[in-house]
C-alpha cells in the first residue's frame, strides 16, 4: 500500500481503536479514575512511567501506586508525611522500585510547589520554531532532575532522554494523553500550550514492527533517529495529529498481530 491508500487503511484502523472500549485494557485507564487536572496528570506520568511488561501487570502496578496514595495523587504530592511517603518503599515494577517511587512524588511536589506544575515542566522549553516535542521532554527532564543527589541518579534511568539518543516511548506516550483533543474520551487533551502537531508516536516493539511492514520506517533501531524518520510519514498524512496514528500502528501490532 502506499500513498491515499495507505492513508485510507491506517485512517479506517484510528477510527477502529480510538474508541472507550480501548481505555479498559490499556494504561491510560488509570488516569480516567480521575477528573482533577492534577490528579490525571500524576496518575498519567506514574502509569506511562512503568508502561513496559505485560500490560495486565502494568495495570495492576499503576493501581497500586494509586492505591498507595490513597487513591488522591495531587493531594497526596502536596500534603505528604514522612510516615505516608515511606509506605511507598514497598512498591515495585521490574526494575522501577520504591526509591525511584519517592523521589518521582518529592520531586513532583516542587514541580507544582516551585515550578509551575507538570505542564509548565514540558511546555516552557518549546519555541516557536520547535518541531516536535524534543525540546518539551528536555525541559521536563532538567526541572525534574535539577536537584538530584547521587544516591538518586539511578531514577534518571526511568526518564529517558531524546538527546541521548532514547525513543523515549513512555513520555511520548504520556504527552498523547495529555495534549491530543478529547474527541473520542480516549486521549485528555487538557494540556493547550502544546500543539498536538508536535507529537510524535510512541515507538515500540509492536508500533515499530508494523510500521517497518507498512514502508513507512526503515530504521531497524527503535531509538529517536527511527522517531524521527517515523514523524516524517506520518506528518504526511495528518501534520496537524501525527500522533493519532498510534492507535493504527498499536492496533494492527498488539491485537491483529499484523
């Protein structure tokens, strides 16, 4: 397929998967607990943060970070004790443990606090000539990690960096909840200082591999260079929400196994 038809079958496979019926077995399930700006926002970047394994897992796992929250994240970054933060260190995700748990909540606490909040975090190093989302993530990254010890440096891990060359999958993914329009209530888009135009889609194994049989990437890596290449595809059929066709991309490679 190439060209209008190509475009007419991932379009048709959008509408498919963009739907309520895909919030149940997805991550982004989480975050629709809550109708609080702040509380989708915490829920969302937790849940995108351990968003690798098997999706039952991963569920399982944001639910009980929301669990052990008391189920109220906003209130619970800002008014924290010591006692109720150290609960968390009992929390783990493969290699995403409870250390790396406090130091998301503490940090997040001076991002609303100090720093304007989460959306500030990202949107203040865009400029006008920013093409995609790179410059948002860095911004994010060097707020959050602005204070961090050695002893912490191991969390940066679990935050990857598009400079150094990372997909940077599970940020991307967030900030397609985050910005993408709520037309279909999948996506929130309750954050409008970024442009959905500058989203890319999240690069995985399944969304890689699809892409790859469809012509549309080349790149065997699945690392920023391969984002990139990707974006340049999918601009071309939608360069105002690129980011749409992740529902295609993910849907013909998780559950048509294409």
């Amino acid at each position: 397929m190439k060209g209008t038809e190509l475009k007419e079958f991932l379009d048709s496979k959008v509408e498919q998967y963009n739907r309520l019926n895909f919030i149940e077995s997805d991550p982004i399930s989480i975050p629709h607990q809550f109708s609080k700006k702040e509380d989708i926002e915490i829920a969302a970047l937790l849940s995108a943060t351990i968003a690798w394994g098997q999706r039952k897992t991963i569920i399982n796992n944001a639910n009980k970070m929301m669990q052990l929250m008391d189920f109220s994240p906003y209130e619970f970054v800002l008014n924290h004790s010591s006692k109720e933060l150290n609960r968390l260190k009992e929390f783990k995700h493969r290699t995403f443990n409870g250390d790396d748990f406090t130091f998301f909540i503490t940090n997040l606490k001076r991002i609303y606090s100090i720093d304007g909040g989460l959306e500030k975090a990202f949107s203040k190093g865009l400029k006008i000539d920013s093409s995609d989302c790179l410059p948002a993530i860095e911004s994010f990254r060097d707020t959050f990690f602005s204070q961090i010890t050695e002893s912490e440096k191991r969390t940066m891990k679990h935050v990857s960096s598009p400079l150094k060359g990372s997909a940077a999958k599970r940020l991307i993914m967030f900030l397609r909840w985050m910005v993408r329009e709520n037309n279909t209530g999948v996506d929130f888009g309750i954050w409008k200082s970024i442009s959905p135009s500058l989203l890319s889609c999240p690069l995985d194994v399944h969304s890689g591999n699809v892409a790859r049989k469809l012509g549309i990437l080349t790149r065997t890596q699945n690392d920023w260079k391969a984002v990139k290449e990707l974006d340049v595809s999918l601009r071309k059929m939608d360069a105002n929400d690129p980011a749409k066709y992740d529902f295609a991309l993910f849907g013909l490679g998780v559950f048509e196994k294409f």
